[in-house]
C-alpha cells in the first residue's frame, strides 16, 4: 500500500508517480525485489531506482 501526501494546491506531479509505482508494481521481479528488502529504506532505494529508468526510458 502507498501514501501519497499531497497539499491542496498540488499540481498533477502526484498522478503521475502513483502512476509509475503501480508500472514498477506490475512487474513480477520487481515485487519479489521487494518483498526481499532488508528495511524501508531498501525499499525506498527499490522503488527510487526504478523510477529513474522508467524516466530514462
């Protein structure tokens, strides 16, 4: 599950990364990377890095 926090005011930036984690969540390995993190922040740095290559895609 992800939370996503958002002012008011926000523009759509939010949209758009929810819309990249549920990519990143499509993917089978992906998830079982996951599941495998040591700690939140492992999980951060997971779903950090996919994101980049997604954008650099």
């Amino acid at each position: 599950m992800f939370v996503l926090l958002v002012p008011e005011e926000a523009d759509d930036t939010h949209l758009s990364l929810l819309g990249q984690v549920a990519t990143i969540m499509n993917d089978a390995d992906t998830r079982q990377q996951l599941r495998k993190a040591a700690s939140q922040r492992e999980l951060l740095e997971l779903i950090t890095a996919k994101i980049r290559e997604q954008s650099a895609a």
